[in-house]
C-alpha cells in the first residue's frame, strides 16, 4: 500500500508540470480561426540586379562596374526614379579562381555592385528592361510585384479575417 502511495504521489508531481507546459489557458475557452485576403493588381514592382565582372587586373575591372553602374543609375534617373527608390549597394572585390585538374587557377579580382530599384510607374518596364540590358546589367535577379499601400491592405485582410472568424 505505501509503494502505491508513493508511486501515485510521484505520478502527480510529474504530471502537474506536464499540464502546466501544454500552453492552454486554465479557464474555459473558445478558439476560432478567421480567413480573410484582399485581391489587387500590384502598383509597383521591386527589380534587384548586378553589374559584375573578373579581370585580372583590379583597376579594369572596377573602372568597367562603375561606368556599367553609372548607367544604371542614369537610366533609372532618367524614367522618374526618385532617390530613395534607388538602392546602390557598396561595391565589392573578391578574387576569383578556376579550378581544374585539382589546381587552382587565378582568373582575377571580381567587382560587384548590387541594386534594388523600386518602380512605381509599371508601364515604364519595358523601357526599364531594355535599358538595363543596353546598359550592360549582368543579370536582373529577381522581379517581385508589390502595393505602396501594403499596410493599409494587410488591415483590410486582418479585419476580414476576424470578420470570418466570427
């Protein structure tokens, strides 16, 4: 009887940590859940690219990623970009190798800037693209549709969701 006692006891005092940690609440409760969106067309489109290159020598290659760069900035200038909607990112040096037949061979130093650019008019996107591409990008990295009001439509889709969930 006392080993049955104690084993009852020791059950219950594992147990009550075991009920406190599974997070629900100890009064009674409702839970619901609610789903709510809000369809629109995207006004705006965040575009990041890169202008790179490898050259043996440093001074070439650098030379060639800020004229490429200045380019870029001019074009973007040139369709209604307004400052904060272009981001130039520092430009960074690294060397670059080539390996073959287990040897390492120096190609150069590779030069990178990176841009995010947000256009706000999307129907100068097709002038952007083909800019980008006269200016010598080396490659646009990603084309992602947006809305400037995506506060204001997050709230939207918040209150049809608790609307739902009631």
């Amino acid at each position: 009887m006392r080993h049955r006692a104690g084993l009852c006891g020791a059950v219950l005092l594992l147990a009550a940590p075991l009920a406190i940690a599974d997070g629900l609440p100890s009064v009674p409760y409702v839970q619901v859940s609610g789903h709510g969106d809000v369809k629109v067309a995207p006004d705006m489109l965040d575009i990041a690219l890169t202008v790179t290159r490898t050259d043996p020598k440093l001074a070439v290659a650098r030379a060639d990623v800020e004229r490429r760069s200045d380019a870029v900035i001019a074009l973007a200038k040139r369709l209604g970009l307004v400052s904060r909607d272009i981001q130039a990112q520092a430009i960074y040096i690294a060397p670059e190798y080539n390996w073959q037949d287990n040897k390492r061979e120096y190609l150069g130093q590779r030069v990178t800037r990176t841009f995010d650019l947000t256009l706000r008019d999307l129907n100068q996107y097709p002038s952007l693209i083909d800019g980008l591409v006269k200016a010598g990008v080396s490659s646009v990295d990603s084309v992602i549709p947006s809305r400037s009001d995506m506060p204001a439509l997050r709230a939207q889709a918040l209150a049809a969701a608790m609307q739902d969930a009631h």
